[in-house]
C-alpha cells in the first residue's frame, strides 16, 4: 500500500474552501456569541459544503483525491518489464 505524496501545487477550488471555511467559522462564533441556534447551524451547513467540495468535486475520474497520483507509483511491489 503506498501513501499519497503531498504535491507543491495548491489543490483545486483552494480558494473557494478557504473561503467557504472562513464564512462558516465566522458564523459559528457569531451565532454562539448571540446564542442563536439557526445561525449556528447554518454555520454547520456551509461547513459542510466545503466538505462536500473537498471529497466530491475533487475528485479525479480513477477514483483518486490527488491528480499527481500515476498508475506507476501504485503499483509498488509488482515486477517491471525491464528486467
């Protein structure tokens, strides 16, 4: 089994998360601060969109969460052709 290696570039739809986490960590303290319960879980709700972008959107079509990952780097352990 080997493990994803971190890439340098920045993931898909960063600024968007980054965003959407933002938004929802100011609405979670305001809405505690108040003690409004409706403002607290629209908080959860919008947190849970950038969860939502992170493991549905990001996606790649093999199934992957990370587009850097090639067929070659999976196959650990398995012989090569240029023996």
């Amino acid at each position: 089994m080997s493990t994803p290696k971190p890439s340098n570039r920045p993931g898909r739809f960063l600024e968007w998360k980054v965003r959407i986490f933002g938004g929802g960590a100011v609405l979670a303290l305001v809405g505690m601060y108040f003690g409004e319960r409706w403002m607290t879980g629209l908080a959860i709700v919008v947190l849970l969109a950038g969860l939502v972008i992170r493991v549905v959107l990001e996606r790649n079509p093999s199934g992957s969460l990370y587009a850097d990952d090639d067929d070659e780097q999976n196959d650990v352990g398995t012989p090569s052709s240029e023996a």
